[in-house]
C-alpha cells in the first residue's frame, strides 16, 4: 500500500506531504486544484512516467527543480521511491528500502547501458511494470461508467484493452513483420521464400522437360557426328593415299622446270658454242689460202718495188732532162736569128742548131712530158699493184694472225669444227613448243632429267588435281559440319548440365522453402491462432478472463452489500453481454438502480484488476468516478464507494484513493480519511478533513 506521498515544487504544489492508511481515501477539491497530480506523483516517482508533455513540465512554474517521493510497504517491508527533476532537463533517481529509520539503498538512476535502473528494481518489488499497473490500479476519468454505458461491441474492445488482448493486435503485427523479415532473410539467403516454391516448381519441370527433350537430340547428334566421322576418316584415307602424288607431282613440274631451265641455258650455250665456231669458220675460211699466198705476194713486191725503183729514176731523170730543155728554151727564145745573122757572134746563119731552136726544144719538152707522164703511170700502176699485194699479203698475215687466234693449225681442224658445229645444230630443237623428247636429247644430263621426268609421270598417272581439291573441300566442310554438330553437343550438353544444376539447387531451394513453409504455416497459425485477437488463444483467453472476472466481481458484490449475488459475463461473435442475478431471478442490467450499476461497474473494475492482479500494492486509484453523473447516481455511487471499506478489511486488504472535484458528496458519507485539496498564490493546499 501506498504509506506517504511528497511533493516538492512539483506541478502545482510546493510543499505538500500526504500520508495513507488501509481503506479508502478520499481527495475532493473543485478542478485545477492539483488532485490528479497525486498520480503523476506516483507513477513518476515509482516508474518516471506521467501525463504531461515533458519532464521540464513537472516542475513547479518560478522553480528551479521539483522532486516527487512515495513510500509504500510491501508484505510488512517499507520502501521509499524519490525522483528529482531540473530546469535542465537533468534527474536523478533512487530507491531505498527503510529498515528502522535507515534507508539502504537498493538503486539509483536508469543508466541501463551499465546494469543500472532503478525501474526494474522498483518493477520487481511491485511485481507490476508501468503499462500494466495503470490498467490494474488506475481508473481514469469516464473508465467506471464506460463499464456501465459501453455498448456490448465497445465493452468487448474496452475489455481487451483492459486485460491485454488489443495487444495481440500488436503481436500479429509484430509477428507479420517477423514473417515478413524472416521471408526476407531467406530471400538474402537463397534468393526466394516459401511465395515462389510454385514459380520454381515450374523452373524445375520446365528443366526437366528440357533435359528429357535435349537427350534425344543429344543421341541423334552424336549418331551422326560417328557416321561423319566415318566419312571423314575414309576421305582422309584417300588424301594420305593421293597426297604424295601432290608431292611427286611437285617434283614432276620441278624437273620439267629444271630441265628446260636446263636445256634453255644448254641451248644458249651450244648457240654461244656454235656461234663462236661459226665465226671461227667464218672468220677462218679463207686464211689457209690467203696465208698460202704471202711469199709470192713477198716475191711479187719486191720485183714491183723494183720496177717502180727503176721507174722513178727514169722519171726523175727525164724531169732533170725537162728542166735542162726548159733553160734551153728559155736560152733559145734568146737566141733568135735577126736578118739570119747570129745574135752572139753577128755571123750570117742560115739556122741554128736545133738545140737552140725553141720549137725544137718545145716539141722535145712534149715529148718528154709524155714520157713523164707514160712513166708515171707506169708508176702509178705498180704503185696499185705494190698497193694490191700489200693488201693481200696484210690479208694473208691477218689470215696467219686470225688462225693463231683460233689456235688453228691445219685445214683439218677447221673441218672438224665444221662437223661439230652441224651436230650441236643437230641436238637444238627445230621449234620452241616445249617439247620434252626433243630437249631430253641436247646431251645426257638432260637425257637424265626426261628419264625422271617419264618416271614421275608413271607414278602420277591418274591424278586429277581438281578432284583432289574437291576431295580436300569436302573435308573440310565435313570438318566443319562436324565441328557444327561437336558446338551443338556442347551446347545441349551444357544446356543439360545447367539444367541438372538447376534441377538440383532448385530441389534443394525448393526442399529448404517447404521447411521454410511449413515453418511459416506454423508462423501463420500461431498468428491466426495465437495472436488473433478472434482465434481460439484469444477467445479461450476472454473466456477464462470473462470466468474469473464474473468470479471475482461476484465476490466483490457480495461484500458490497447488493441484492445482485452474481455477474456473469459471456462472449458471444462481436460483443460481451453482462447478466446480472439475485437470489431468484435473472436481472436486466436497465432495470438496475443507479447504485447497483456502479456496484456493478465497479465489481467488475475490481475483478477486472484482481485478474491482472493489482499488483502488490493492492492500490486502485479512481480518478473522478463521478463525471457525467446525475445527481442520483453520484449519490449511489458515495453509498457504494462508504462500502470499499469493508473490501479494505477482507482478508486481502486493498488500498482506494478516490479522487473527485464533487465535495460535497462525500460530507455525510462514512469515508474516514477525506483530503481537501485548495488552489492557492502560493499553489495547492492539501487539508485533512
């Protein structure tokens, strides 16, 4: 129970300090006094919490702190909870047992990160938490008659509300987002939850489906890729069987390259060979005869030399004589005879000597000149001559010095060279087409050559170079065909071994999230069943409590001293009905009076907290019982409240603190313990009455 209560600059008190007994107590006082201070007071000093906006707000307006203390006494123990608050912001807290006037402290503060709150403690010792004592102990205002006035449906919600099945609302909203969470840990975890075990429920058919069809295709390829094979390795054997033809082939046109490379430059030196030769013969022709001819060209000359020797002093002679007949001309044309006298010695003369005569020395000059000129060509003659054997003689020397050249000796060489000249023509092709046969016969190399040459030919024979080609394409399309159909195996076989790997991580996916499902049901279940506020958790949960509420506030009635015996209460689809019954008979609840009806409500309040269990204060506080009350059934409810005192005397004492604005109600009642609680300037005033 509550033993005292301390307010220091706390909301509107200053300085005010209540003490309690067992039974009821009662604080009066018009509106604003500060009587539902009271409990701010306690629910802040046991547990911190309270009715206004802010800590900062329980401080007394002009104060600087404020602080809020109660004692309470718990089976024979005494305790003492105090909070103080600042203009800060800043508490401080702590709780102490009090043994003979001693305080031991048994917490202080709430620094909960260290292990220390002194809530907890004071939760323990009270066996209640905050939210649960202020359903259990505290009657708010309008709380009492809403009992009474609800409508069946809005007394079903005030009920759930009162014992805590609303909070199942809370639970399955908890649990959806446990559901909802879970769901998504398994989603992080293997990528889906137990929603899309039929999506890859078709994943892993539709995989299935693929393996089954790509098997068959898988068969049909590797059949043909065998019959392909086949057809390829006899291919191959053909061109391994062909392929040294190619080769020999090769070779063929190599020789017959070689060999007419060969005879082109044999040719050309046979040509070369015979050309020289030609122009030994040539050149060599006439040298044996003309050669034969130098010592009588010798002879010849010299006998020519002679004559022109000869012929050149007779000329030279016959000039001199020219020259002698010229003076002598000259002399004669001197000499002419005047009147046949002679011009030297004057003598008579018939002529002169004809030595002197100048048409005898002219006819003798002419004559002489003719002579000249007869020797001279005489001269000139054997000067041709001399000039003709001087030809012929450097021929014949040439023809000597040409056969030196040629390092020819005899006639019979140039013969021989001859001959050879007419069988090296011989071995030349008479045309240029190319013919094998008739090159192979220029000399033995290249008889050798052609004699490879028919051997290859021999070894090549039947080839056709087109039809190896062809051979060789067909191959290699094969070859790629084949490397078609090996990509396409890969491909199905990849495209099964995926499939497989599907198979199975969707099997184990789907293995897990059918655990994941079951699990979830039972999840599902718990919520619908458990947490639903109308499955059968909740329902047998309100039917228990309905049970024992009827039981308890039954029990309250009979000390009440009501002509009703019993309550009970039922459930039915949406709503809870209140039977009321005497001795008798059944009692409608209108047909009450007006204190019944609050021995009623408050029966069923007190059973409503015996069944949370009122903690071990065993405190209700009602704050305002009497608002919207008439004046009759506020005159009932004083007749009802004057019996709470024979319920504080049962055998487990409880504690009331009755608060209400209405005074005058309670001065004629039997109440003992009456506060009057009084606004003043310097804040509330608290009288005992």
């Amino acid at each position: 129970m509550i033993t005292s209560i301390e307010l220091g600059d706390f909301l509107a008190h200053s300085d005010t300090k209540l003490k309690f007994e067992n039974g009821v107590t009662v604080f009066v006082g018009e509106n604003g006094a500060g009587k539902s201070s009271i409990i701010d007071a306690i629910t802040f000093a046991l547990f911190g919490h309270h009715t206004r906006k802010s800590n900062k707000g329980l401080i007394k307006r002009g104060a600087n702190q404020g602080f809020a203390k109660v004692g309470f006494s718990i089976n024979g123990k005494q305790f003492e909870a105090v909070r103080k608050i600042d203009s800060k912001g800043g508490l401080a807290a702590k709780f102490s047992e009090i043994i003979e006037n001693d305080r031991i402290e048994i917490a202080a503060g709430e620094r909960k990160q260290f292990g220390e709150s002194m809530t907890n403690e004071v939760e323990k010792i009270i066996g209640l938490d905050f939210e649960k004592l202020k359903i259990a102990s505290i009657v708010q205002q309008g709380e009492l008659n809403a009992i009474i006035n609800a409508k069946p449906k809005e007394f079903k919600e005030l009920l759930n509300a009162i014992i805590g099945i609303d909070k199942l609302n809370i639970a399955a909203e908890t649990m959806k987002v446990i559901n909802k969470e879970f769901r998504e840990k398994i989603r992080e975890k293997i990528g889906y939850d137990d929603t899309h075990i039929a999506i890859l429920s078709q994943d892993l058919e539709r995989n299935q489906k693929e393996i089954e069809k790509a098997k068959p295709e898988k068969t049909q390829l590797e059949l043909r890729k065998k019959e392909l094979q086949n057809e390829i390795d006899d291919l191959r054997n053909k061109i391994e069987t062909e392929s040294p033809k190619i080769d020999k082939i090769n070779q063929l046109e190599l020789r017959k390259k070689e060999l007419q490379a060969y005879a082109k430059e044999a040719i050309r030196e046979i040509q070369h060979e015979i050309s020289e030769n030609e122009r030994k013969i040539h050149d060599c022709k006439d040298c044996f005869e003309n050669a034969s001819l130098k010592k009588d060209l010798e002879l010849k000359i010299q006998k020519v030399d002679q004559v022109i020797e000869e012929t050149m002093k007779k000329i030279q002679e016959m000039t001199i004589q020219t020259a002698s007949l010229k003076e002598k001309q000259s002399l004669a044309s001197k000499l002419q005879l005047k009147d046949n006298k002679c011009p030297v010695c004057d003598s008579n003369v018939e002529k002169l000597n004809p030595l002197f005569q100048e048409e005898h020395l002219k006819q003798e000059l002419i004559a002489l000149q003719q002579e000249i000129n007869v020797k001279e060509k005489e001269r000139d003659m054997y000067n041709q001559k001399k000039k003709e054997f001087s030809e012929k003689i450097q021929n014949a020397r040439d023809a000597e010095a040409t056969l030196r050249a040629y390092s020819i000796t005899s006639e019979e060489e140039l013969i021989k060279i001859q001959e050879d000249v007419k069988i090296k023509k011989q071995k030349i092709p008479l045309n240029n087409n190319g013919n094998l046969l008739e090159i192979s016969r220029i000399d033995p190399h290249t008889e050798m050559i052609f004699e490879n040459i028919l051997k290859l030919e021999i070894e090549t024979k039947g080839f056709d170079d087109d039809e190896f080609i062809n051979l060789k394409k067909s191959v290699i399309e094969k070859q790629n065909y084949l490397f078609q159909i090996h990509q396409q195996i890969g491909a199905i076989l990849e495209k099964i071994t995926k499939s497989e790997e599907q198979i199975e991580i969707i099997q184990s996916v789907i293995s897990e999230l059918k655990r994941v499902k079951e699990y979830i049901i039972k999840l599902d279940n718990i919520q619908l069943n458990i947490f639903s506020r109308d499955g059968p958790v909740a329902t047998s949960l309100r039917s228990w409590a309905l049970n024992t509420i009827s039981v308890k506030a039954s029990e309250y009635l009979t000390l009440l001293n009501t002509k009703i015996q019993r309550i009970a209460l039922s459930e039915k689809v949406r709503d809870i009905s209140i039977t009321c019954y005497s001795k008798s008979e059944v009692l409608d609840l209108e047909s009450l009076s007006g204190g019944e009806k609050v021995s009623v409500a408050l029966a069923l309040r007190l059973g409503m907290a015996s069944l949370l269990g009122a903690s071990n204060l065993n405190l209700m506080i009602l704050d305002e019982p009497t608002t919207h009350l008439d004046a009759e059934r506020k005159k009932s409810l004083v007749g009802v409240l004057s019996q709470l005192s024979e319920i504080s005397n049962s055998q487990v004492p409880m504690q009331f603190l009755i608060i209400t604005h209405d005074t005058e109600i309670f001065e004629d009642s039997t109440v003992e313990q009456i506060y009057k609680f009084e606004s003043s300037e310097k804040g509330s005033m608290v009288t005992a009455l």
